[in-house]
C-alpha cells in the first residue's frame, strides 16, 4: 500500500466520480474489500465494495453533497468495524453504532465511528495472575452494567498465561483489564460488522423463545437462534407485533434496529421501551436493550450496514452466555437500499430492480442467527426477526419471496384479520414453522406431552373452519348439517377466546405458556362437549344460543400466568352445558 510520507498511514487517494452514495476513487494496492474509507474533506465513512483495475468503488455512508471529483479519500487499512461495551446496554445509536443522545438534532458529518465514554464501570475480576486461560473465556465483570451480566472476554485468538489482571474497583471503558499472552484487554472491544465473531460448535435447540403472543407459540413457535420473517402489508400491525416481542419476549437482551423506518414509529418504541417497567426484573426494559434507529429520513446506505451493526451486537452478548433476540424493521427497506446502489453502479439488475445478489445477501443475514457453544465453553442465541414490508401486500415480491427460503418460521400478517380488528392478525393458513418437531420433543422432555397434539387439533379446527366458512357464505349456516355448524363455533372459539389479544391490556398483552395451554384446552373441551350435543340430539341452533361469554373472556378475566383461573371458567362452562338436553 502507497503510504504517505508525512504520517505513515495511507495515502490519500484521488476522488473520480460521485453519483449518490457511490464514490468512485484511484485505487492504488493494498486496499481491501470492505475496507473503512475516510472520503471527502469532511472525512465521510464510507466502505470499499469493488475493486476494479486501478479504480475502487466506495459506499459511502453519508450524505455526499457538496463532494466532488479531485478531492482526496484516505483508505484506513482496516475494515467497517463497531465498538462494542457495556455502554450499548439502554443506548441508542444510529446504523453505525454512533451514540445518538446527546447528538442534537443531526450528527456532524464525519462523526467519530469510535466513540468515547466518560463513564466508569465496576470491574470484578475473576481469573487471578498466572492463571492460564483460553480464548472467549471470562477474565471479569461489570457489575454497574444493569440486569445484564456484562463480562470481559478474552477476545478470540487470545490465549495463555494471565501476566496482569487488574484489581477490582471503578475503571473507565478504555481500561486494560488484563494482559493475556502478551495481548492486552480492554473493557470494551472493536469488531467488524461483515465478519460473524467465532464460536466453538453450532448446536440444536430444542428450547422455544416465548414471545408471549398466543398465536405464535402456540401454532407457529420459534426457538432460540432460529429465524423468523414477518411480512405484512401497510395496516396489518407489523410494528406493533414487533414491538410487542420486543417488550415481553424471554430473551436476555433485544437488539432493536429501526432499519429505515418512519421516524415517529421508531419514536415510539424508544419511548414506550423507556417506560415500560421490565416483568423480568423490575426495573426499566431499556436497561437491556440496544436499540439501532436508522430512520427513513437518514442516509439510505446505513440501513445497508445497519443489520450487520445489529447482528454483531448481539454475537457480543451472545458469547457471554446470553439468549439475545436482533428484530431489524424491516429488511424490505434494507433492500431497497441494496436496489439503490446497484442502480448507481449500473449493474444489470435482476427482477423489480433488485441486485442479482440479493438471496445471498439475504441468507447471508439470517445464517448469523444460531444458538451456540461460544469460545468459553458457555450455550448463547442469537434469534433473529425480520420484518418484510412487501409493496402492496404483494406476498411473491422479490424480497418476501428469498427470504420465506430462508428463514425457519413465517409469520404471514393477514389484511382481513387485521382490518377486522384481530390482533395479532397473523393468518393461521399462510404462516409456518420449521422449528415444531424438535420444539415438540423438548415440550415431552419438559413434561408438556400434550403440547404436539394440542398444536395439530388446534390447527385442524381452524382450517376446517376455514372451509366451512366459504359454504357459509355461499348457503348460509342454516343450511350446514350440526356437526360443521359446531365446527363453524368452534373456529370461533379458538379465534375470539385464544388467538385474539390485546395488545394494551395489562392482563392480556402478555400471556404466559401455561395460560395458553389452559386457553387453547378450554376451547377445545368446551367445543367437543357442543358436538356431543348435537350428535346426542341437541338442535345445532340451541347450542349455537347458550353464552359462552365466560369462555371467551377468560383471556382478559385471568392474569398472565393464571392457568387455574382459566381451567376453572372452562368447568363452569361445562357444567353449564350440562344441563342442555335435547
């Protein structure tokens, strides 16, 4: 690499096309893809993402008025890379890890990439001088860091003799906590985004993430380090379902990226995370969040980086044991940023514009999600949801269409559910879930050995239901025999009693997975003790009068995790149907 004379560092390098995002600069040897650009007077960030013969295209990750041919590019030898810390616990930040608070309005052009925190933190440690340690294992804590276990890692790659360790007390991020093997560890660590940090094993999971959104783990459940998409047109309640995940998912920390979103909804969630008291410790929810806003109204191409910036995020607690959940909203705009560049480049574009490396770039994404045995022996996940925004509800458009190959679980939102005001309005007959046959033998394992029929008689009712729904409405329910008028109410059951829920009540925005299982029996008892009616005489009309007021409102009447309380409604209601006689 061409050095300069003067610093020793990289030579600056002449600027020769800028269109957009796109910079065209001299390329003189020695840089690498991916490598982090300094361009402009203003030193924009920017990253090399093509190298051909002696000129090197740059994607420039700010605004690049006012940039001209003839100014100077400095490459900086090393590539895209994020600080990360204790600090990113409750912070905010934009698509490259820069802190936002405190930011005013606008960041500066050029912001720091690396930012500096005035504040200390209280280091314990845990391996003693001459202790020989491995790579990824735990030299101490952070014990002022929140609800959170932050620990200081040895870094990959570093092994050996524990020659310095530091004494417990206050030290400020920058600290060098220890000395391993010649190698010096700092509190906080650099990482680059594009580059997925080291683990000793990918392994199975048999063990769910419970969102606490019924309709989800019931029929379409996750498991830790799988992948989830949820695509839904404009009004199907996208945001709020993530949002909602976010809030009460049993994950250790959540990793929220507002990848191009509108600026008032990333408002929101910044602001109902801040209030929302934590179910799991009491305390603020934000305290172990990170939350990445790369809004619609900022530079397009820090979307491009920002799920990368997410994902690294959450392999950094991931390896110190943690269950960690990446929710990036959405990956459409994502894409669209992808599009936006190709088209800069002058690329031959393949479907609806969209570069012909767009699965790959997308599988690429989502194959960072696992549940692992880090370098130091622990078990962590990383979970990752993707919001889809197909234009027009479009469900075969490019994007949706290579990511459902992807991902392990598809959360469909259905218009007509949500228009109906159902929520979640995810639809039972265009979601899926790849995870349910191993999550089915970790539910036998756990003791739940129903949980597998439970899911499949549920399943069975609704698209029967389904069915008998279209001859409704082309002859009417009067016109159906007995047994699928009851299946028609028990569709209803399962709908209004069990998949419905309220996001903004205190007792049901939250359900619990023994509360579902008891929700999902009851329907079910309460729906076989109907067609017992019916087969045993009993006018299908008659049955289609009594109450089931009592059923239906067992969700809302009950809290979170009161299975009892909803097993007992459900005896009521079948003593009740009891006393109906043909």
């Amino acid at each position: 690499m061409t050095r300069s004379p003067v610093t020793g560092g990289p030579a600056a390098c002449r600027i020769l096309r800028v269109t957009g995002p796109l910079v065209e600069m001299e390329y003189r040897g020695g840089t690498a893809m991916y490598d982090l650009v300094s361009v402009g007077p203003a030193g924009l960030p920017g990253e090399v993402v093509a190298i051909s013969g002696d000129v090197a295209t740059v994607q420039a990750y700010e605004y690049t008025g006012g940039l001209a041919p003839g100014q100077t590019a400095v490459p900086r030898g090393h590539p895209l890379s994020v600080r990360l810390g204790p600090e990113l616990l409750g912070g905010i930040f934009d698509g490259l890890l820069r802190p936002l608070a405190g930011a005013g309005d606008w960041l500066g052009p050029g912001a720091p990439m690396a930012f500096a925190s005035e504040r200390t933190w209280s280091f314990a440690p845990l391996v003693a001088r001459g202790d020989r340690v491995a790579e990824g294992q735990a030299l101490g804590e952070i014990r002022d860091a929140g609800p959170v276990r932050v620990k200081v890692l040895a870094p990959p790659g570093c092994a050996g003799t524990v020659t310095e360790i530091a004494a417990a007390g206050e030290l400020p991020g920058d600290a060098v906590t220890a000395v391993v093997g010649g190698t010096r560890v700092t509190i906080g660590a650099s990482w680059p985004v594009r580059r997925p940090r080291p683990v000793r094993a990918r392994v199975d999971s048999r063990e769910a993430l419970n969102t606490g959104q019924r309709a989800i783990d019931l029929l379409f459940p996750v498991a830790r380090g799988s992948t989830v998409a949820v695509p839904g047109g404009f009004g199907t309640g996208e945001t709020m379902l993530l949002q909602q995940i976010a809030k009460w998912c049993d994950a250790d920390v959540i990793v929220y990226v507002g990848c191009g979103e509108r600026g008032n909804e990333m408002a929101d969630v910044i602001t109902e995370l801040a209030e929302l008291r934590d179910p799991r410790t009491g305390g603020r929810l934000t305290d172990r969040t990170v939350t990445i806003a790369n809004t619609s109204n900022m530079p397009m191409m820090a979307r491009e980086a920002s799920v990368y910036t997410g994902v690294t995020v959450a392999e950094y607690f991931r390896d110190m044991g943690l269950d960690v959940v990446v929710i990036a909203d959405s990956t459409s705009r994502w894409a669209e940023a992808l599009r936006e560049f190709t088209s800069r480049t002058g690329a031959l574009p393949a479907e609806e514009g969209y570069p012909a490396g767009l699965a790959s770039a997308i599988a690429a994404f989502y194959e960072r999600a696992a549940t692992v045995t880090t370098l130091g022996g622990d078990r962590g996940s990383v979970t990752v949801i993707g919001a889809v925004s197909p234009p027009g509800g479009d469900l075969t458009e490019p994007v949706t269409a290579h990511t459902e190959r992807f991902v392990r679980c598809l959360w469909t939102l259905d218009r007509d559910l949500a228009y109906a005001r159902h929520y979640p309005a995810v639809s039972w007959a265009g979601s899926f879930s790849r995870d349910v046959p191993v999550l089915a033998g970790g539910h036998r394992a756990a003791g739940d050995t129903e949980w597998a029929r439970r899911r499949d008689r549920v399943a069975a009712v609704l698209a029967e239901a389904d069915r008998l729904a279209d001859l409704v409405d082309l002859i009417g329910i009067a016109a159906l025999p007995g047994r699928e008028r009851i299946g028609v109410l028990a569709g209803r059951l399962l709908r209004e009693g069990v998949l419905q829920q309220s996001a903004l009540s205190e007792r049901d925005a939250y359900c619990g997975p023994e509360k579902t299982a008891a929700l999902a029996d009851a329907a079910l008892a309460v729906a076989d003790r109907c067609r017992d009616l019916v087969d045993a005489g009993v006018p299908a009309a008659s049955v289609e009068e009594i109450d089931f007021g009592p059923l239906l409102r067992a969700r809302e009447d009950t809290g979170p995790h009161d299975a009892a309380g909803v097993t007992a409604r459900r005896d009521t209601m079948l003593a009740a149907l009891e006393e109906v006689r043909p």
